[in-house]
C-alpha cells in the first residue's frame, strides 16, 4: 500500500513539474518575442556567406 502512495505521489509531482516546463517554453516563445533571434536563425540554411568544406 505505502508503494502506490509513493507512485501516486511521484506522478503528481511529475504532472506538476511538466506542466511548469510547457507554460516556461510558452514563455519563452511567445510572451518574450525574441524575433530578431528566430529571424537569424531561420535564416542559416539560406546564408550564402559560409564556404563548403565538402565540395
């Protein structure tokens, strides 16, 4: 009985833990609007500036 009540509890806290993590990364996309950080790196693959070293 004391097993379940320790996994009980371990889910809880886990419910909680990720919870926090997905309203931290909704932060961090939307609310703090790095634009100009995502602009530039959504830029990379398209930047003609970097040599090749496989040709």
């Amino acid at each position: 009985m004391a097993i379940q009540h320790i996994f009980d509890d371990a889910s809880r806290v886990m419910t909680v833990v990720s919870f926090v993590c997905f309203l931290g990364i909704l932060a961090w996309t939307f609310v703090l609007r790095r634009e100009q950080d995502f602009a530039a790196t959504a830029a990379i693959p398209f930047d003609d500036d970097v040599e090749d070293d496989y040709v």
